[in-house]
C-alpha cells in the first residue's frame, strides 16, 4: 500500500463490505454480550426486528417516501437556482462582487435555526419541509460551484475568443463543459447535505417521515426504530451516491479516460 496507488474495484467492495462487517460484529458484541444496556441501544436483532414492524405494522414505507420526496423536491429547486447564479459568480466578477460576500455570510447560517421563521411563514405543510432543504443547501452549491468556474483554464478562454465567440458563447461552449463534471459532482456531495436538513425539518411540525419516526420512537424509548430510522437514511443515501457516480462517470466518461 503507497499513497495515491490505485486499487482494483473488486479489492475495493471488498474492503467496503468489510468494514461494515467490523462496524455491525463490534455492535453485536457490545449489545448481546451485555456491555451496553438495551435501554440506550439496541442489539442488531431488536433493531431487525422492529425493522420488520414498522414496514408490515405501521405503514413505514410511506414515512420513506414522503422523505424521499422531501429530499428530492428541496435539492431541485436548489440546483435549478444555485447553478446558475454559480455559474453567473464564477464567470463575471462584477457578479461576484455583488453576491459573494452574502452567499459567503448565508452559507454558515444553520438550516434548523430557520426552521421557527419558516414556520411562522409557510405553517407546517410540505413547503417548510422543503424551504429547510433548500435554505441548506443553495448557498453551498452557489459557492462551490462558482470557485471551480472561476478557476476554469485560461487558455481555454482565451482560444475561444481567438476563434470568434463572444461572451455567451464562451460560457456556453467552454465554461460550462469545461466545469459541467465538477458541477455534477457538487451536487452529488450536496446532496448528502440535504438529507440532514429533511430529518431536522421532520422533527418539528411533521406527521410523516423518517424524522418524524425517529423522534415518536425517542419518545417510546425506541432505540432499536430509531436505529433502524437511521441505517434506512444511510442505505438510501448510499444508492442514491452510487446512481450520482454511476451517471457522472456516463455523462462524463471523457473526463475519467
């Protein structure tokens, strides 16, 4: 093993799953050898089993949904604003003048704290659930998205003014390919960001979701549902990270060779 040596994929899932073998024998260990007290955590198999209640007994499948949904309508209005107003901050600086010390001051404010404003805004109904996501999320994507535009090789630029384009023209047909696999791959680290403002905005106000199971578990002393919330968050959060990658590396094939 050398730093930066590439290794095959199969030696790759290979230790990927062997950590999680680790991570789940240390948790059986500490649970069913009687180390840690039930009350503060659930062994794997209470956690498997009150796994199998929630989806056959109380309807669960529709909690993951309405999140998913959440997650999904939040980081699209998002994207659909910050993408192009990165791309706008990267390309002109005058722009960059104008929004950058305010996206720079956004960005460091907490989603959770706007959650009694949007309340008091928008009530408890879907578009709060989905303002948290986006509040979350837009001024991170703006900020990213705008460094790796503004750093865009000038050579390339500068070639393209050489052959005849104008100013759209240069943003159209080098900024924007140039950057469009950084782009993607913001998003794609974004959106896991996201997936931690739906659970806080589900805690307050909701009557479906993940978060909204996880906090009546709380309640219940539940720590194998809440558990089971939780890993249910992660595995989706996983494929959804394995479809980002999956569809980057075909859209963007050409940068990998």
């Amino acid at each position: 093993m050398h730093p930066l040596q590439p290794i095959g994929r199969g030696t790759r899932i290979v230790l990927g799953i062997s950590f999680f073998v680790l991570f789940f024998a240390a948790w059986s260990v500490a649970t069913l050898g009687g180390f840690v007290s039930p009350t503060f955590l659930a062994d794997p198999v209470t956690m498997v089993k009150d796994g199998i209640y929630l989806l056959t007994q109380q309807g669960f499948l529709t909690d993951i949904g309405m999140t998913v949904w959440r997650v999904v309508g939040g980081f699209a209005l998002a994207a659909a604003v910050a993408v192009p107003v990165g791309i706008a901050m990267g390309a002109y600086k005058p722009v960059e003048a104008l929004l950058e010390p305010f996206v720079s001051f956004a960005r460091y404010l907490p989603a959770s704290a706007f959650v009694p404003l949007l309340i008091l805004w928008a009530g408890i109904g879907e578009m709060q659930k989905l303002l948290v996501i986006f509040i979350g999320s837009v001024f991170q994507i703006i900020l990213m998205i705008a460094v790796g535009v503004a750093h865009t090789r000038r050579d390339l630029v500068e070639a393209a003014y050489t052959l005849g384009a104008g100013d759209s023209g240069v943003i159209r047909r080098v900024l924007i390919p140039a950057n469009a696999p950084d782009i993607a791959e913001t998003l794609r680290l974004v959106l896991g960001w996201a997936w931690t403002y739906v659970i806080v905005a589900e805690l307050i106000g909701a009557s479906s979701g993940i978060g909204y199971m996880i906090i009546n578990s709380q309640a219940l002393m539940a720590t194998g549902q809440i558990i089971f919330g939780i890993i249910v968050i992660g595995l989706i959060g996983l494929v959804s990270d394995f479809l980002f990658k999956a569809v980057n590396r075909r859209l963007f094939a050409w940068r990998l060779a």
